[in-house]
C-alpha cells in the first residue's frame, strides 16, 4: 500500500513552473529534462528521446506480464499569454494555453504514488508525448518504436476541458473528436483579359462552381445524423489582378469527420467533383488531401473501465459516459490504431468560473484545483486494471 503520498503543494509548483517555461513541439528542452529529474528521482526507469523530445517511464511491480500505458501531452501553443498571475509564460509568443502543464503536473503525481505502492501487479508505462498540438508527435513516437520496444496492452489519455465543472468526467463508447484533414485544388486556365474573357478562360468561375458543388458532398451523400461532417474552403488565391482574369484559382481548406471509411469517402468524392466541374469547363486541376489527424474513436471495453473508475473517484453524478463527439482533433488517435483505448475529458471549470476560459484563448489557465482528481483517477486506473 501508499506509504506516502503526493501533496497538491508539490504539483501546484511543478506545474505553475512548467507554465513560466512553455515550448513548442519537438523543442521542448527544459520540459523534458524536468519531467526526467522528476521520474528519475522516484525511482522510474526513464527512456528519453523516444519521438525526439518524448519520453517512457516504466513502473514494475510483482510478476505479471499485464501492463498499462498513461500518456500526458506536454508542447505549448504559439500564443502570447496575457495572464498577469507571477507563473505567466516567461517565453514570448508561447503559452501553456491548453492545460499540457496540468497534464504533466497529473501524470507525475500519479507516477510518484504509484512509485510508492505495492498493491499492483503489472508494469505500467507513463507516456509523456511532444508536439500534440502539431499533430506529429504521437507519429514520431510510434515510429520510434513506442508499441514495439514495450508490450502495452491498453493506452488511455485525459485532457482537461473549460465549460464543464470541475472534476466532472466525459466519456464516450466510440468517437471522441473529429479528423483533421487539409486539402488544396488548384485550377489551371488560359486567363485573360477582364473585358475579353471569350478569348482566354476563367478559373475564378469554375472555382466558384467548385466550392458550391462541394457542399453537396456533407449535405447530400452523407447521413446527417450517423456521419456527420464538416467540409470549409477557408482560402482562396489567384495571379489575376482587378482587369487580369488569371491562369491560376488556388482553393484550400479543412474538413472533419469521425470515422476513418468517412475521411476515406470525402476524399473521393471531392476530387470527383473537382474532376467534374473543371472537365466541363475544359480546364485542368491539381488535387491533394492531407490526412493531419485521424479521427480519435475510443475502444467501447476499454471506456467502460474508465467510466468504472471515474464513477468511483467522483461518483456517478459527475460521469457523463455517453459524451457527444467534438469536432477538435488530437493526435493521440494514432496510438489509438496501434493498441486498445480511451481518451477521456475532465472538466477545469465552468464557464465564467475558475478554469472556465477556453482553451487556447490568451487568459486560459490549467485550474490546479483538478491536479488531485487526475492523480486520483490515474492511481485507480492502475489498481482496477494491475490489481495484485
């Protein structure tokens, strides 16, 4: 059992520290050296430079082969901070703007009681990941052998969200947050001039008919209530001038869903209406369709869990275990396609209240008040899932 435990005093300085030391993804030097001292003084086995700057800690106890993985995100955002608190960002342009100080603070809490106590069995790995917020760093650390090097039989994530009272906890069954997915269609004409279009050919025209014809592709192939989706052309660019009808119309955009056959279909579809407008026209295009981020869907048995042990740190009224979708995206849903999973929201904070600004905004703040639950919730994780 415990022999001592973590004081909320301890992680209110750790994470009020790594606010005043925010970093951007794969930069995230000072980040990561302290999360090392810190494991390393508890007595975890540490694996540094797993994805760059990522890291591995590993806890074992007793003899079974059973094993966990908790993952903490801990890159900043490129905004600056106006907080006027003594722990704002001491970095310009960058800011602990969507709690990933919070989420270091909790899974280091966790990791030293955990380092504290024999009442499990299993090995359990503390996953501290870079780069969420560019999307890449879960990649770079499953390409560096994440889930090969180490046997996980099951990841589970948790970020804070603003608007929900604090401690509360959403948990969905299946899909979580959307795909995030970049796309960009030239249009290749002739050009002109202004006042003799019928001598050359206009891509402003057909790139209008293609941006419209798009929408049919949400509102009319998909179904409204089983695949919902959003499809935004955010960007359009041409080399025409105000009596120079261009040779090229660039439009670009995201769109989001929340399934990986739904991301699969609007891609298709999308070129083929670019294919189809544009032949009608007699005009040339040039398409492409970056998958960002997948679509975070959770294992059903592994949310269950959760929900099991959420219900008993906070209690049952706190649960919400039938959360809607999000349309935000999050890289963790590539660990998602490698091993059983969840990914699970806790609130920071009610709107209008402490920890209720949204993430992202300049005056967001991770609410310290939550550090406890998550360290409670992750040592009760370990102990359902490695009960000796």
């Amino acid at each position: 059992m415990n022999t001592q435990t973590i004081s909320t005093k301890d992680m209110i300085e750790w994470r009020q520290f790594l606010h005043t030391t925010p970093e951007i993804g794969f930069e995230e030097t000072v980040t990561s050296d302290f999360i090392a001292d810190k494991l390393n003084s508890f007595g975890i086995e540490v694996h540094r430079n797993i994805g760059k700057t990522g890291m591995v800690g590993i806890l074992k106890r007793g003899t079974s082969d059973r094993s966990i993985a908790l993952r903490a995100d801990f890159d900043a955002i490129p905004v600056q901070e106006q907080n006027t608190f003594g722990y704002a960002s001491q970095h310009a342009g960058m800011m602990h703007g969507c709690g990933h100080d919070g989420h270091v603070a909790m899974l280091l809490g966790a990791a030293y009681q955990l380092s504290q106590d024999t009442a499990f069995d299993g090995t359990v790995y503390f996953v501290f990941q870079p780069a969420e917020e560019q999307g890449t760093g879960a990649k770079a650390m499953i390409e560096d052998g994440l889930f090969t090097r180490w046997k996980m039989d099951a990841i589970y994530a948790m970020h804070n969200l603003p608007g929900l009272d604090v401690g509360s906890f959403l948990i969905s069954p299946n899909s979580v947050m959307a795909s995030e997915n970049h796309f960009s269609i030239e249009i290749h004409a002739a050009g002109g001039h202004a006042a003799m279009p019928h001598l050359g050919s206009d891509p402003v025209l057909v790139a209008c008919n293609v941006v419209s014809t798009l929408q049919g592709i949400i509102t009319r192939n998909l179904d409204a209530i089983h695949e919902p989706a959003v499809l935004s052309v955010t960007d359009i660019k041409t080399n025409g001038g105000a009596n120079v009808i261009p040779t090229v119309v660039t439009l670009s955009g995201d769109t989001r869903c929340f399934s990986d056959d739904t991301q699969a279909y609007i891609k298709q579809a999308m070129e083929r209406v670019v294919a189809g407008v544009t032949a009608a026209a007699g005009l040339d295009y040039r398409f492409t369709f970056e998958n960002c981020v997948l679509s975070t869907v959770n294992d059903s048995e592994k949310s269950d869990i959760a929900v099991r042990v959420a219900k008993k740190v906070v209690g049952d009224a706190k649960v919400n275990d039938k959360c809607k979708p999000f349309c935000i995206s999050e890289d963790f849903s590539f660990m998602q396609r490698e091993i059983p999973s969840s990914y699970i929201l806790v609130g920071n904070g009610a709107t209008g209240e402490k920890g209720g600004v949204p993430l992202h905004l300049p005056h967001y703040d991770f609410n310290d008040d939550l550090l406890m639950i998550g360290v409670d919730f992750w040592v009760e994780l370990v102990r359902d899932q490695l009960a000796g």
